[in-house]
C-alpha cells in the first residue's frame, strides 16, 4: 500500500510549484510526466529538451526518484525560446540561476543533471554507452528545432523507450506536427500516437 502511494501523482505537491515555479506546465500534463517517468526505471535515463524554470524537471526528478529510477538530463541553453523573448521585446535572459534554485527549493538538485547547451551540442556531448527510458521533447517548438532534437537524441533511445512531444496538435504550429510525423514514422516508432493532455507519445522500435 505504502508503494502504491507513494507512485501516485501528489496533486497538492505539484499545486505548490505551480504557484511558485515559472512556466507552462500544467496540473494535466505534469501528472501526465510523472506516470511516464514511472515507467521502467531501470532501462536508463531520462532527458528532457528544454527545461526553462524547471517546473517539469522538478516533476520528472521527483517521480523517478520513487521508482529509484536515473537521473533527469535537463537540457537547455537558458536563454529563452524564440516566441517568448519577442513577448518580452529582449533578445535572450539566463534562466539558469532561477532554473537551479527551484531545484533546490524542491529538494530535487540530487536527482538532475543540468546540461547548458543546445540540444545539438548537448547530444554531441552524451555519452552513447548510457541509454535514454525517457525522451521528453519540450524544445522549439519549429520544424527546424524539432528536426534537430529527433534526430540527434532518437539514436540514443532503448528500444521500447518512451518519446513525448509536447504541443503536437497546437493549431499554429502546423510545420512542427508535419515534421514531427515525416521523422517519427513507423519504421522507427510504434504508431499511431498515443495522447496524454497536450502531449503525444509513442515508444521506440
């Protein structure tokens, strides 16, 4: 009983770092990140591309450590994506102080490795030997960013491994879902797409 617990999605937990972590994290789509992270904690680690503030790195890190599962690869340069720093009218910030202080405050630091780079640097910087359960792509949300992202970590996924894509059905970004489905195809994954909130995920072949 007490395991089943403690595997269970703690939605008052989660109602404290909405309230005081910066970013577009959902109650819905975090208790959607915290039962993939469940999943298989011994087949390797998990990576998230684009990580921000930290509110879904927080959530992923927690729920791993209760499977006593790896840690999380938090990759992103802290510099802001491309629509929200034109909404703030600047042309980059550094997230990383902010990002390293939510972790701390949510007693998660132990459980994630930051990775300062660009998802193409970080991926020529990972070491092939350790393999991703887990590969969470929350980046730039463009065709260009997305082609990057699958096609430098997708190598890196177990087989049977889990792929999350953020924003897959969002209207505007038509380009991003078109290039999404050219590269994810079923040579390469399992299809059709499976749906979890504004997510979509599927597992490697």
């Amino acid at each position: 009983m007490l395991n089943i617990m403690r595997k269970q999605f703690p939605g008052k937990w989660f109602s404290k770092i909405d309230a005081e972590v910066e970013g577009w994290c959902s109650n819905e789509v975090a208790s959607c990140l915290w039962k993939f992270a469940l999943k298989n904690p011994t087949m390797g680690a998990i990576v998230e591309i684009g990580s921000a503030w930290g509110k879904s790195t927080i959530v992923l890190a927690e729920a791993s450590r209760r499977v006593e599962g790896g840690k999380v690869y938090a990759v992103d340069p802290h510099t802001g994506g491309i629509g929200y720093l034109k909404h703030l009218g600047v042309d980059k910030i550094d997230s990383f102080p902010i990002f390293q202080e939510n972790l701390k405050k949510f007693n998660v630091s132990d459980m994630v490795v930051p990775i300062v780079e660009t998802s193409e640097q970080a991926a020529q910087l990972w070491n092939a030997s350790l393999k991703i359960r887990m590969l969470y792509i929350d980046g730039l949300h463009t065709a260009e960013g997305v082609e990057i992202d699958i096609n430098s970590w997708l190598p890196f996924v177990a087989p049977e491994g889990l792929i999350i894509i953020d924003d897959y059905f969002e209207p505007s970004l038509s380009l991003y879902k078109a290039k999404i489905d050219e590269l994810l195809n079923h040579e390469k994954v399992k299809l059709p797409f499976h749906e979890c909130s504004r997510l979509v995920y599927t597992y490697k072949i």
